[in-house]
C-alpha cells in the first residue's frame, strides 16, 4: 500500500495538517524529526514540491494518534482549528 499516490486534495489535507503540528511544536526542524525525516526533505515537500507522499502522510497520522483517512480526508486537524495558534474549534 505505501506504493499509493495521494490525490492532490489529499495531499493538501495532509500539508494543512504539517502546518498544524508546526504550529503546536515550535519548528519545522522538530517536526522533521518527530516524523523521521530529515529537515530538508520537508522544507522540500513545504516550498519546493508542494507534494506529500504516502509515507509522510502515514507518519503524520502515527505522530497524532489518528487514522490515516482523518488526515488526508481533512478530519484531523477539525475543521475550524486556527493555522496560527493550532487551537481547536470551539
């Protein structure tokens, strides 16, 4: 299954979700290692590419405690949580 290609809606979900977690650790840096990739192969998926794969997309979802499918359908983060903060919706 890790072969799998991410539409690019699923893609976007999953780059939302990266923000998220950038905004509630502190640094991309960290992020990058709390995932298992090195930081440049983030700054990459973030400015260059702007494509997520497979594997980041399961490593998030691991790092959140949360289904796969919430991340790349959109369910995690809930709609409404702020993309500066990382507070959830009221």
């Amino acid at each position: 299954m890790t072969g799998r290609k991410l539409t690019g809606v699923e893609q976007n979900n999953t780059l939302k979700a990266l923000q998220i977690l950038r905004v509630r650790v502190g640094t991309w840096r960290l992020v990058a290692t709390a995932l298992g990739f090195q930081p440049g192969v983030l700054k990459n998926v973030r400015h260059r590419y702007k494509c997520v794969s497979f594997n980041m997309a399961s490593a998030v979802a691991r790092l959140v405690e949360v289904p796969f499918d919430d991340v790349v359908t959109g369910r995690w983060p809930p709609p409404g949580t702020c993309p500066h903060c990382g507070r959830g919706p009221l």
